[in-house]
C-alpha cells in the first residue's frame, strides 16, 4: 500500500527532527491527531494543525493529555490512522491510556519528545529518562514496541515505520525522540509516495456472523474492524474472551495476557532494527541509542586515537529489546559501556543480557545536554583496563 | 372444525438492541439503570437510525457496563474517559451516532473537564448520565452529586460538600440540549433521549435514579421502589426554570424537565466551515 502522492512533500528538505515526526506522520496516512501544547513537542501539532486542512486529516487540540491519548483510540475504531504527541509531564498522564490501547489491541502512535525530569524538570532541555517508563509506564503486563530516532531523517523514517509496525502487530507504537533530535535540523530526504511502502489496517473478511474481535492469527494478532461497519462489536477494556466479552477469570487473563505479551515478544526477530558495527578486533562495545548514540559515533574515533578499539551497537527499535544481539556480543567478554541521557536504564537491560559473560558499565547522566566526550571516554578506559 | 392457531409469542422490541445472550445483567435488583437503558432502547427505535452507524461509549462503573449489552458496536473506556474517547470515533467517522452512556462519578468528577470541553465545543455527541448519587460499584462511596447531609461508604456522618449542578453545568458549559428526568418518569426519559439522539451538536440527559444497595439502604429508602415513589411525590415538572433553581438537595423536590433547546454550530460544521474556506482561498 502507497500513500497518497498528494500528501507526501517529495524532496530534499532542511527539517527539525519535530518537522520530520510530522511529515512522517501525513505520509504514514496519518488522518488524525489529537494533542495537548507542551514544550518541546509543541512544534509537532503547530504543523499537523498547518497541513491537515490539505491532507484531508482532522487535528483536535484537547483538553489535556488524558483526553489526547484516548481520543487517538476512539479514532482509531472509527477508521482513523491517528497520532498524539507528547513529552514526560503529558506522556505520564497518557500511561493508562496506552495501556488501553495495548489491551484491546488498538494501532496508534505515541511520540514523546523526551526532556529532562523528573516532574517538570527541564521542559527545554533533552533526556533519556523515559524509556523504562514507555515499557513499562501502564499497570499490568502487556508489550509495547519503542523507536528511538537520532536524526530528523530518521525521525521521518521511523514515524512511517512506528505507523507500519502498529497496524500489523495491533499495537501502540512508541516513538522516543528527545528535545535535542526534535529541534536540530538537517537534511530530510522524502522520497516519492510510490516508494514508501505501507502496512495496511488488518481488516477482517469475515462476515460478522463468523468474525471474532480478539481471535488471533498465526502470528497471535487478531484482524479487526471500524465502528460502523454492521459488526456490532464490544471493545473493553476488561479482560476478555475472543469475542471481547468480559471474562473475569484467571483462565481468560491467562489467555489473554500471555497472547498480548508474546504477540510482540514471538515476533521481536521481525521487528528488530539494531545499527551494529563490531569489528572482530574491538577492545569495548559502546551501547547508545537516539540523540546519545551521535556523541559515541564521535567517541569512538577519539578512542581509536588512543588506541582502543571500539564497536557499537545501537538499538533503533529499543522495545522489544533486541536481546539475541547482545547475549552474542557478550560471548567474547567484552565489556559493555552503555551511554544513555539517564542515570541508568537500558544498562539493566544489557548487563541481563550479558548474563556476566561481559562487564557492564554505564556513562549515566542527568539530562540537560548531550554527554560530554570526556566523560564517555574515562568510563571506556577504565573498561579496557 | 376449527383449528387452534398458536398465537406468536410476541418479542420485546427492545431485545434486538440487547446482547441477550450477556442477560443477567450485572445491576442489583431494584437498580434504576436498567430502566434507563429501556428508555434509551426505545428512544433509539423510534429515532428510526441505522444501528449499524450507532455506537455506545461508555466509562467505567455501574452505568459504564451499559455498553456491553447493547447489540451496537460498543467501547467500554477507561475510567473517565468515555468523551474523549466518543470525540475521537466522532471526528474519524461522522455519520455515526454516538451516545455516551455513563454516571456521574465517571462523567461529572474524574471525567469532569472533558464533560465541560466537550459542551464548549459542542461536539455532536449525546451524553445520558445516570446520577445515582454515589460511586456504586466500589461500594457506595460519596461522588459530586451526592446531596448535603446524605450518607455513604465515605461520609459516614453525613456528606458536607455541595454538589453539582449536572443542568447548571452542561447549559453553561455550552450544551445546545438538556434535560433531566428521574427513573419513574418513563415515557418523558424516553422522549426526552429521542429528542437528544435527533439533535446536532452535545446533548445532554440527566437520569435521576435509585441505588437501593448503596445509596438508599444507607439514606432511609429501603428498596428501588419507595425511592421511585419519593421520586414520583417529590418531582417538579418545570420547561426552561432558572438553572440556580435546580439545585439537588437531601430529600428535598426534584424539578424535572427539558430545560434548553438551543442552536449553535456543532464542532464538526464550525471545522468543515473554515477548512472549506481555506481550501478555497488557497485553492486546493
């Protein structure tokens, strides 16, 4: 499926990475968007609200976080491909609702522009400091998928494929970019809509009488509808049996939730986008992911200059984490120094993964700005020791 | 010889809208939702609508299970949230009809600000709240409707807050209809839902009803029907009063009715109007 060539601005452009959200977004055939202002996402709806008289979508700005983030839902059952746009503050008061989304299965994008806190913090300045929280943010088990951009360009690349993966695991899709990627423009390359390729809704051909809201295909996801289509289907957010009807049972939770968590965890090898450079003669792996993994890019050639070698490995889809590569690289014992805008949060996940085959060091940092060089390389040389 | 012709047993009109096979339902008995939801049911016949393009959308709570048993497509959101939720189906698919069917503690206080934003904007939605005066499904707890002095689970000595206003709210918030009636007033209930179904833009239905196993066991109405009769002595029909004279108290008179019937552009036309017009002096 191709977008809508009129909709797509084909071209060389100079992009904010927020700029780039947006257009990613209109060709992914985003035709709704319900946001709330906050600072550093603003940006995002102030050109959705520009653009969408003319591409045929319909942006509502909402009362608050809370309203934006089940909105995007409601749209989504009406027919819609529909996006909210956030960061920490407003991105906390959509947990429960990206746990709705997880539960009935509903495909929507959530972006959050990620700015240092806790709380308020820093509403100017980037951070890191969400990422275990979009795993984890919303009670109860259920899996999420979580990109992490570190350019505009990818910031327009991984919206349309943040729009691609949720419509064919039924899944909200997280897109984690920063306050630093959200306002650093570069060159953003849009290509012609017949070569953007899309993931088309997962409708049902089964006529109602044979159709089951939340009965799985092979690859444990269930097709769906639109309201309105003479379905006449219940969507709750209880837990349900396979026609949706509420089961307050352990038998049912069991079914349920084990199909939710495993539909996503089943398919990680699909879903995997990791950038991974690992000469066979490195000394160190450097782990980074969005804005963070620039500044290591950097580090590695003043490393070289010392005379350590360094690989990297750079989780672009970070949830479902790619946890084959890393149990891989730490066969060879070496250490891990992961660089992240937080005092410590993907780390746990490579020092799982490492299972101690391979130490695991972390360059934490509070947010406000990007690391500086100095102090990832003092961590690195007390990692080569 | 004549012979005996079996008479057809005659089906209740309103079972094709229900989810039969979900009966019995969740309420207790002597509960005021149910006949809320037959007044809606029937209300939603006469309006004579597609129900394949009508959807319920409903909170969480006692009401909130109304989207359940209705055979229409039907969301049951998360606690609050049934009108943003509603708002997101509208805009997506307007030609369906969408009814937000919930209660007062999920539409009037944790759902309060959407309630508001979604009148002032005048979204074309119909909203149906059933007001039993307390926070049931967890047990009876004090809400923002409940009246001074009243008892709950947690105003044990008797409610202080004032409650709201649920008329007052909507029509100032910017609401082009409202009503309120109580669950002994039928027919009104029905006509009144039809007249909200068939208006453009928010229209909202207040529905007074008894809670027997929380409210009334623990304010002196011993079961569903000496409420429904205290609400049949005490109602007050009264078109169009002063919204400040509407107030609910402990025990005292009900006033009742269609209080405003108004015209303003819903969300959707005041869009559609200025996207048109931009289109055009851009000509796109």
């Amino acid at each position: 499926m191709k977008p809508d060539p009129k909709t797509v601005l084909t071209g060389t452009h100079f992009l904010k990475g927020n700029d780039a959200v947006c257009e990613g977004a209109i060709s992914a055939g985003c035709n709704f968007v319900a946001g709330y202002p906050i600072t550093p996402s603003t940006d995002i709806i102030e050109r959705i609200s520009k653009r969408f008289p003319f591409t045929g979508g319909t942006f509502i700005q909402m009362e608050d976080e809370l309203s934006s983030s089940i909105a995007v839902s409601g749209a989504v059952w009406g027919g819609a491909k529909a996006m909210t746009v956030t960061s920490g503050p407003g991105f906390s008061l959509m947990m429960e609702n990206i746990g709705y989304a997880a539960m009935t299965e509903t495909p929507c994008v959530f972006v959050d522009v990620q700015r240092g806190g806790p709380s308020t913090g820093l509403p100017t300045l980037p951070g890191q400091a969400d990422m275990m929280q979009a795993r984890w943010g919303s009670h109860g088990d259920y899996q999420i998928i979580a990109l992490c951009p570190e350019s505009p360009q990818e910031c327009y690349d991984l919206t349309i494929k943040a729009f691609n993966l949720s419509e064919e695991y039924r899944v909200p899709v997280l897109l984690m970019t920063d306050e630093c990627v959200g306002h650093m423009s570069e060159r953003v390359v849009i290509p012609p809509a017949d070569e953007i390729e899309l993931s088309p809704r997962r409708y049902t051909t089964l006529p109602p009488s044979e159709f089951h809201l939340f009965r799985p295909g092979k690859d444990l996801v269930p097709d769906m509808i639109k309201a309105g289509d003479g379905y006449h289907v219940h969507v709750s957010g209880l837990t349900h049996d396979e026609h949706g009807r509420p089961v307050i049972t352990p038998e049912c939770q069991d079914a349920l939730v084990r199909r939710l968590v495993n539909k996503i965890r089943q398919n990680e090898p699909k879903i995997r986008m990791v950038e991974e450079d690992i000469p066979d003669d490195s000394d160190v792996i450097l782990v980074s992911y969005g804005i963070s993994s620039r500044i290591v890019f950097l580090v590695r050639e003043l490393a070289r200059k010392e005379g350590i070698k360094a690989g990297i490995i750079r989780p672009i889809v970070v949830w479902p984490f790619p946890e084959e590569v890393f149990r891989k690289a730490a066969k060879k014992s070496r250490p891990f120094v992961v660089v992240e805008m937080n005092m410590g949060q993907i780390v746990y996940e490579v020092e799982r993964c490492a299972a101690g085959q391979a130490k695991t060091y972390l360059v934490p940092h509070a947010g406000g700005t990007v690391h500086n060089p100095e102090d990832i390389l003092k961590i690195i040389r007390e990692a080569v020791k | 010889m004549s012979v005996a012709v079996s008479n057809p047993i005659p089906v209740n009109p309103v079972e094709k809208y229900l989810r039969m096979e979900r009966i019995p339902h969740i309420w207790c008995p002597g509960c005021g939702i149910g006949t809320a939801l037959n007044a809606f049911i029937r209300a939603l016949d006469e309006a004579g609508f597609e129900p394949d393009k009508v959807c319920v959308v409903s909170g969480i709570g006692c009401t909130g299970r109304v989207a359940g048993y209705v055979n229409l497509d039907s969301f049951h959101t998360t606690h609050g949230r049934a009108i943003p939720f509603a708002t997101g189906l509208k805009l997506a698919n307007p030609e369906l009809k969408i009814v937000v069917f919930s209660g007062d503690g999920d539409l009037i206080a944790i759902g309060g600000n959407h309630f508001i934003h979604a009148a002032q904007k005048n979204m074309d939605i119909t909203v149906i709240c059933v007001n039993n005066f307390n926070y049931a499904m967890t047990g009876g707890q004090y809400g923002p409707t409940t009246p001074i002095s009243a008892q709950t689970s947690t105003a044990p000595w008797g409610s202080y807050q004032a409650p709201f206003n649920l008329p007052k709210l909507a029509e100032s918030a910017g609401a082009v209809y409202v009503a309120r009636w109580t669950t002994y007033h039928v027919r009104q209930m029905k006509k009144s839902i039809l007249e909200a179904l068939r208006k453009k833009g928010f229209s909202f239905v207040e529905i007074i009803s008894q809670c027997p196993t929380l409210y009334g066991r623990r304010n002196k109405f011993r079961d569903g029907i000496t409420h429904m009769e205290w609400f049949k002595e005490h109602s007050v029909i009264k078109d169009h009063p002063i919204p400040s004279d509407i107030n609910l108290g402990f025990r005292t008179e009900t006033i009742v009715g269609k209080f405003l019937d108004i015209e303003r552009p819903t969300y959707l036309d005041a869009m559609n109007d200025r996207y048109q017009r931009i289109r055009e002096e851009k000509g796109v």
